[in-house]
C-alpha cells in the first residue's frame, strides 16, 4: 500500500496527488462524468430495489470527478459515493484494486485514515471511454444539426451551453449540500461502540 505524506492542498504535488493526468482537463470529459455519476444517482427514482445498482462503476465516476479537482479521497468518502453498505463498497475496492483499477493509499499524518484513487491506467481507460462517449455526442450533434437552419441550429447550441451550466451548477449545490450521516443507535440505552 503507498502513502499520502501530506493531506495540505498547499503542499506541491506528487504522483499520487496529481489531479488528473493533463493539467486542465478538457471540460466534456469532467461534464460527462458529472452527468453520468448524477444520473446514476436517479435511477432509484424509477423503483425496482436495487436492480439498477452499480457500485463499481459509481466508485470508478466518483474518484475520476474528484480527481480532476484535484482532491483526495478518504476510502469512508468512496463507499458513500458507491451508494451501497461499506462491506459491499470494499468488496468492490477489493476487486477493482486486484484488477489495477485503483489504489489504496495510507496517510502518513494520521495511520487511522486510508485513501483511494484510480491508478494511472485507471484513470487513462477512463479518460478514453469519455472521450470516445464525447466525439460520438459531438457526431450525433453534428447530424442532427446538420439538417436545421441557422436560427434553430444557434437556438440549439445556447440551449445546450445552458444545459452545461445548468449541470454545473447543479454539480456545485450537490458539492455544498453533502453532510455525512450519524450512526444510528439500534438501542438508545447502550452506547454506540
């Protein structure tokens, strides 16, 4: 397992606290992943307990958006991302450390805390997916506005460059709104060991 030396954002980075592989990533690419872990997150919306659930692929969203923002990620923050039971989110980080997705990380501040991140190929097979998932947007836009006039082909693209901000937006409010929450007390007379 390797070490985070400093949690400090004002401490220069290491290999292990770049924030993504570019300086600046394309935007599309964040925006895609920002879409894709919010959409995920209403599919329970449409009801069938669980079957729409994908905790890997949350786990995977999560970390690559986090990243990107340059900011670590506790293994306790990555499990809640997952949107399932702890012992379900490290059974996953089990299999997808085994299978050179991610890694885990000790902090050396503090012996108590662990982090993850996704490991160089990690990152890149994810860089990949959402550039191809952005060209093929940009070709199915591209043929769709092919056939309008100006007007309406204009009216699209500010429409579109509202949904983004849109999204954004919205990315920003979910940052500013997540609160952890407290253990729960089966039995109020004992306390919570």
């Amino acid at each position: 397992m390797q070490t985070v030396g400093s949690r400090n954002k004002n401490s220069p980075p290491n290999e292990l606290d770049a924030s993504c592989s570019e300086s600046n990533p394309p935007l599309p690419r964040l925006v895609i992943a920002r879409w894709l872990y919010w959409s995920r997150g209403k599919r329970p919306i449409m009801g069938g307990n669980g079957i729409f659930s994908d905790p890997a692929w949350d786990i995977l969203l999560d970390l690559y958006i986090r990243q990107c923002e340059g900011k670590h990620t506790s293994v306790t923050s990555s499990c809640i991302a997952s949107r399932v039971p702890p012992t379900t989110a490290l059974r996953y980080h089990s299999l997808m450390e085994k299978n050179g997705w991610i890694v885990r990380i000790k902090d050396e501040s503090d012996k108590r805390i662990r982090f993850v991140r996704l490991t160089g190929d990690g990152e890149r097979r994810l860089t990949s997916y959402f550039d191809e998932v952005g060209s093929n947007l940009v070709n199915v836009l591209s043929r769709s506005l092919s056939g309008l006039d100006y007007d309406h082909a204009n009216r699209l693209i500010t429409d579109m460059n509202e949904l983004t901000g849109a999204i954004q937006s919205l990315n920003r409010k979910v940052e500013d709104q997540v609160t952890y929450a407290e253990p729960v007390n089966p039995e109020p007379d004992k306390p919570i060991s």
